[in-house]
C-alpha cells in the first residue's frame, strides 16, 4: 500500500433523513484507511443539487442511509491510495462519479443502486473515500467550485444530449427552466454546435441564458402557450432534442414542441401541478421518444471533461460557501433561487 497520512483529524457531516436541516449533524472524522483499490481524497469543494433535498426529506427513489456523509458532487487531492490503485497517485486532483461502480456501457439496476451522499459517504467532510473505479480527473482549468461541479448536473445534461444519438448542427435543443442541469445543457449543446431554445420566467433570467449561449429565449410568463412558439422557431417543424428539466408540469408542452422522431429526455423530478389539465393524447401523431436518465457512467464523465477542456466552458457557479456554513448553504439552495451551483468550500 502506498499511503500519505496527514496529521489532523477532520469532520463530516451525517444525515438523519426526513428531519429536514435538523438532519445535518457534524462529527469528528478520522482520517480513512483506503483498502485495496481504494482512494482517500482530502476535499476541496463540494456542491449541492436537488437530490441531496430529496434525498433529505425522503422522497428520493433510494432512501438515504441514516448517518451518510452526503453529497455527490465534489473535487479534492488524492492523499492515499490502498493496494492496487493504478487510476490515481497521490497529488492528483480529482472528483468521484455519480454511482459507485456504473464505469461504462449499459446501465443496470445494481449499479443505480449504489450511489455517493445516499447509501455510500459522499464528500460534505474533510475527507471522502472512493473506490478506484469511482476516480476521474478533472480539468485543470477549472477552479475548485467549478470542478465540484460537475459529477450530477453537468454530466445528466452531457448524457441527455450525447446519448444515444449526440445532437449536433443543424439540430435544435430546447431547454425547460434555469435549474444547474438546464444551464448546463445550454453550454453542451453549443459545443455540440446545436441551436438553442430555451424556456424561462422572467426577463432577467432571460438574458442570462442568452448570455450563457441560448440563440432564442421564451419567457413562459409571458407566453403561456410557450410550446406554440418554438414551433413557429423552428418553422412548424418543432426541436430534435428536449432536455425536459422539470418534469411532469412542463413535460406535455416539451412534447408538443418536439419534431417528428425527437427525443425528449425527463430529468426533472417536479410532480405534476394539482389540478392541471392534461391533453387527452400526450403524444398525437408524433413519434416521440421520452426516456428517463440517471446522470451518466464514468466514461460519460470522461467524455464531458474532453469535451469542456477543448471548449474551454466553466460551469456556471451561483455563490460559494465556507465549509462552517453548510447549514446556511443548503438552506439558500432550498429558499433561494440560485441561477448555477451552490458550492461548499473547504478552505
């Protein structure tokens, strides 16, 4: 085993589930001994998404384990590895995937099982133990918020557009709400060289997204029938590819805003809204495929970090956070209205 210890001791955070922010407790944390074709990282940044709430108040599909470090996105330098690492060495800056062990090709429910901040300690703590298969590499450009960034969000959104068929030019994206994975499809599709129309609410959060890249930007508020819209955009013919970011509330116009043989893909998690009619036939006379996704395989991760360095794209970034403030972080993530990640520093 090759091995770097440090001599401090650190602390992490644990979640009791469904006892909202009363939930989060801190502890003193030990510095991890990595066992075979184990990585111990001493963290840097980590970053919250909508999954941590969920996974706060229960309703998320994998119920958290009670007293999980949580968590999933995050960036950090290798300190220790245990026997038989050979995917990093002490000093590398790294973040950790999504699930523990989906490395590539098809994903299986055993491997949707196993995630980092759920069932498995994430990176709210000092140190965060990873399998080696969980490692990758992250961009040196990025800054340490940015590189924290990118394990959930950014890396849904990579594989929503590059999966099975990556768009590209001459295509159309369309984009629903300004949560971190739709900014993040934004910025994807137009290094894929696609068009982009996106949906918002209000006109300030308008020109943010075209400032970030959107071509066109429909302000729901003002046009209900938004759906409408992008159709004339695109000349009747509707968008090739929807991030469906929402979910069911926005997901029926995301539909009828679909071109013949597109793809709309559902991440959002938001319920539909009580009382909301919904059409008779969701799809009419197209053929749509919808699919539900869950984020994406180390290779994806990989993929997204070749595709960011060539572009050079920074992952949008609302406020950064000290580590002492945790408590403060998630709860601006949960009142606020962040545009891009709530990032929690270390140092």
């Amino acid at each position: 085993m090759s091995e770097q210890k440090q001599n401090a001791n650190g602390v992490a955070y644990h979640l009791e589930p469904q006892r909202g922010l009363t939930g989060l407790t801190t502890a003193v944390q030990e510095i991890p001994e990595p066992g075979p074709r184990q990585v111990v990282v001493r963290v840097r940044a980590t970053a919250l998404n909508r999954r941590d709430i969920m996974l706060m108040d229960g309703s998320y599909v994998l119920p958290a384990t009670p007293g999980v470090v949580p968590l999933v996105d995050g960036v950090g330098d290798v300190i220790a590895v245990g026997s038989g690492v050979t995917r990093a060495a002490i000093g590398d800056r790294v973040a950790g995937t999504y699930f523990v062990a989906w490395n590539d090709g098809p994903q299986l429910q055993a491997t949707s099982a196993q995630q980092y901040g759920a069932n498995h300690d994430g990176w709210l703590a000092t140190y965060a133990l990873l399998e080696e298969d969980s490692v990758v590499h992250v961009p040196a450009y990025l800054t340490d918020a940015e590189a924290a960034s990118l394990a959930c969000a950014g890396l849904v959104a990579w594989a929503a557009l590059t999966k099975p068929i990556p768009a590209g030019p001459g295509e159309t994206v369309l984009t629903t709400g300004t949560g971190t994975v739709a900014l993040a499809a934004i910025q994807h599709a137009k290094m894929l060289g696609a068009r982009v129309i996106s949906i918002t609410s209000s006109a300030e959060k308008a020109e943010r997204l075209r400032k970030l890249g959107a071509d066109e930007v429909i302000d729901r508020v003002e046009v209900p029938d938004w759906e409408r819209a992008v159709l004339e955009l695109t000349g009747g013919e509707g968008v090739q590819h929807a991030v469906e970011a929402v979910g069911m509330p926005t997901l029926p116009k995301s539909v009828a805003a679909a071109a013949y043989n597109a793809q709309v893909t559902l991440i959002g998690a938001f319920p539909a809204v009580p009382g909301q009619p919904q059409p008779p036939s969701l799809f009419g006379g197209k053929f749509v495929s919808i699919r539900r996704i869950a984020v994406g395989s180390r290779a994806d991760f990989e993929a997204m970090n070749a595709a960011l360095t060539a572009h050079r794209v920074r992952p949008v970034i609302d406020r950064v956070y000290p580590f002492e403030q945790s408590i403060e972080a998630y709860r601006y993530f949960m009142e606020g209205d962040p545009f891009g990640k709530v990032v929690i520093a270390m140092d």
